[in-house]
C-alpha cells in the first residue's frame, strides 16, 4: 500500500519537471514531505571532521536557494549540499531545460546556475542556523554543504570564488567549488591544473579559517588528467573531491525520447563511468583527501560498493527526484542488509 508521500510523488510525475521540482521544494520547505525515522548506529560515518548520521547525501541541485533545508533534514538525509548558488541573481538557460529519461531512469538538465544569487542565499539561510557553544553553525543535526558557481556573464573565477567562500563559511559545515557543470560556457576549463592551483591559492590566502573544502569533479576527463588534479587539490590544501557532476557522454543504452537533449545527464547511465573514476581516484588518493562518490545510486549494494571502493560519502539525486523520501529509507535499509551480507557491524569500521 502506498503512502501519502509515495502518491504525491506518483502524482508531481504526471507535471512538468520544473512546475513538479518547485512544488516539492515548497512542500519540504514546510514540512508536509514527513520524516524519516531515526538512523541506526551501524550507519554512523565520519569525514572531514564531521560525524554523519548515515552516508547518504543530497547532492547540490535540487536545493538551489537553500529553501528547504530544514525539511529536507528531517527526511533522513545523512547530509544536505544545497546550491549551486552564484554572486549575483541569473534566470538559468531558457525554457525548456529539465527533462525525464523515465526509460532509463536518468534526467538530463542544462538549467545553467539559475540561481537568487548570495545575498538572496545567506538571507534564506540566517534564520534557519544557530551557532553552539563552539561557535559552530549546525544544520537541523546533519552537516550542511554548499555549492559555489560563477555566474555566465562577468565572472571573474580568482575573485568570485573567495569571494563567495567569505560569504558562506559561517554558515557551512563544508564548501563544495563546483568547476564541473557542463551548462556554465568555460566552467570545465577552470579543472586545468595550472588554474585550480591557483584558485585553491587564492581561496587558501583569503580564508585560512575557513570549513572543509571540496572540488566537484566531471567524469568527462580523460583518465589521466585525474591523478594531476588529483596532487594539485592535496597541494591546494583541498580538503575532498565530489566524484562526479553530470555527463555530457550519451550512452548507446539511452532508449528515451529526450535522449539528444543537450545538457548533463545523471542517473543510471552515469553509473559505470562514475564508479570508474572513483576507483581511478581511490588508487592514487591513498586516503589522503575526503572522496564523495555521486553517480547512478540506486541501491544499498551500490552505496555499499562505493564506500568499499575508496569513498567516505555518496549523494544521490536521480533516485531521490525519481522515488521521493521513500529512497532514503529504502536505501538505508538495504544498505544494512549488504552490510550484514558482507559481516560489516559498522560503516566506521571500514578501512580508510
């Protein structure tokens, strides 16, 4: 028998994609989407200095403006990175720019940072946190991520992005700089790693105080053009890696209508290619950067499988738009099952 928060999902696929994305947005935001049931111990994991109730992550994008963050908690996410926000207001690319591959259990999206810009951002953001005795802000309980981009007109990457660190490091658990969407003209060129070394400077010059930082990543480079990105972010003081953003790749397997639509594509397809670049990156990381592996979750095997591979953390976003919060406890469960399969007591157990 279904329940409520797994009919409204049925129904907002019936809408447009957008009009469906916004309407779910607002009934998170006030708290009509549930909540999901406390974790189970054996769940716990801990990474950049953080403790996380469970290893399962939103990942950025469908919380642009940080609208729903405290709803979006309170359904059992292990922790929320929201954004991708930039330093001044854009619309995004028009209309259409959001599509459903149903078929493939994938989406494509060239929504291009539609974003309400920072001050909007750090506005939704200022009532919603509360700093503890230490002086540290906290999230509804679970570690919030946010998610910087430059806007398309006008940017200037080497002051945009410390600039937006400033603006947000009082309020993140960790940062994400995300050089990896395939929708923002030139973005891609900033992974180059004479560039990247000298953006991470500039951000290390500006904010020695700041949170964990992490570089989300495409899976559309060559193999090895990681290994040296890979040494230019530990040179850089970068705290992890987000393995991967959308691709832009089309695999002959697409069956869908919306399959030539330009843009990223994320979802099942994106596994296979995700996991490779994960277990590339693993090899030469050694354990010594924070590795979130994004890509084509759909499973308690996969998360279980990933995490074996080298990653401390996943985000999941295609099961999420696709089943609803009912994903979370589905996936949490059979990652339990998985663990108990393979005689794991405890994801802290897990070599690092």
């Amino acid at each position: 028998m279904l329940d409520l928060g797994q009919i409204a999902t049925q129904l907002l696929r019936r809408l447009d994609p957008e009009t469906a994305h916004e309407i779910a947005i607002h009934s998170i935001a006030y708290g009509l989407a549930g909540r999901g049931k406390a974790d189970h111990s054996a769940l716990k994991t801990h990474a950049l200095g953080l403790t996380f109730p469970n290893p399962i992550g939103l990942a950025a994008g469908f919380d642009k403006n940080a609208r729903a963050v405290r709803g979006l908690a309170k359904l059992g996410f292990g922790y929320i990175e929201t954004g991708t926000v930039t330093p001044r207001p854009q619309p995004g690319n028009p209309k259409p720019r959001l599509f459903r591959l149903i078929n493939d259990h994938a989406i494509i999206n060239r929504m291009g940072f539609n974003s309400c810009g920072i001050d909007r951002f750090c506005q939704n953001l200022t009532p919603l946190f509360r700093p503890n005795k230490e002086g540290h802000v906290q999230a509804a309980g679970v570690p919030l991520g946010i998610n910087l981009g430059i806007n398309k007109t006008g940017a200037d990457p080497l002051t945009d992005y410390p600039a937006l660190v400033g603006r947000v490091k009082s309020y993140a658990d960790y940062i994400t700089i995300n050089l990896s969407s395939p929708n923002t003209p030139g973005l891609r060129d900033l992974q180059e790693v004479d560039m990247l070394s000298r953006l991470l400077k500039a951000i290390q010059t500006a904010h020695p105080d700041r949170p964990p930082l992490l570089i989300k990543l495409a899976p559309d480079l060559e193999d090895e053009a990681y290994g040296p990105i890979l040494q230019a972010a530990i040179d850089g003081r970068a705290d992890g890696l987000i393995l991967t953003n959308t691709t832009l790749a089309r695999p002959k397997s697409l069956t869908s209508s919306h399959r030539t639509e330009t843009g990223g594509l994320s979802g099942a397809p994106l596994a296979t290619r995700a996991r490779d670049v994960l277990k590339l990156v693993a090899d030469l990381n050694k354990g010594r950067l924070c590795l979130i592996s994004s890509g084509g979750i759909e499973s308690g095997r996969d998360i279980l499988d990933r995490l074996k591979m080298g990653a401390n953390l996943v985000q999941i976003y295609t099961a999420f738009i696709y089943e609803g919060p009912a994903a979370l406890t589905r996936l949490k469960q059979e990652l339990l099952q998985e663990m108990s399969r393979d005689g794991i007591r405890s994801l802290a157990s897990l070599p690092r």
